[in-house]
C-alpha cells in the first residue's frame, strides 16, 4: 500500500490476473489493473451489509489527484445521505 501518485500509478505492472492497489491516504480508494494494462480508479464502500466498487474513471482522463478529491467527495456523500 502506497500514496497513489502519478509516477507511481504509472509505473505498476499488469498481472495475469486483475489485482487492486489500495491508497494509504484515503481509505476505500484504490487503483484497478487490468491484464490489458488498462487502469481505473475506484472506491470501495459498504452498502446494507454488502461490500461494493464504483469506478470513479479511467487513468489518463482523471488524475490521482482529481480521483482521489472524487472518492473523499462520493464517501462524504455516502455518510451525509446515511443520517
């Protein structure tokens, strides 16, 4: 687990199989990696007891940072909407 950075991001190699590299600074907030090489940012939440994953965008389009802004933003709104 690491800061997800540009340089970083960038540098992650695909594997065989799709794995996740999960954010330090924000909790839920992860990068996905595709075998093909292709990268999405996501955030992972609870709902009603179930664990589930929103894909904020792909890599390239947004930016570790604006996608990380992103998933604070989607959690924020998740507790507001709880009370």
């Amino acid at each position: 687990m690491t800061k997800l950075t540009k340089r970083f991001v960038e540098a992650v190699e695909p594997q065989s199989k799709g794995h996740v590299v999960w954010d330090d600074e924000l909790p839920g907030f992860g990068l996905r990696v595709y075998p093909s090489g292709k990268r999405s940012y996501i955030v992972q939440y609870r709902s009603r007891g179930r664990s589930r994953r929103y894909t904020i965008g792909l890599h390239g389009i947004w930016t570790p940072e604006t996608a990380r802004r992103e998933a604070f933003r989607f959690s924020w709104l998740r507790v507001s909407c709880r009370r």
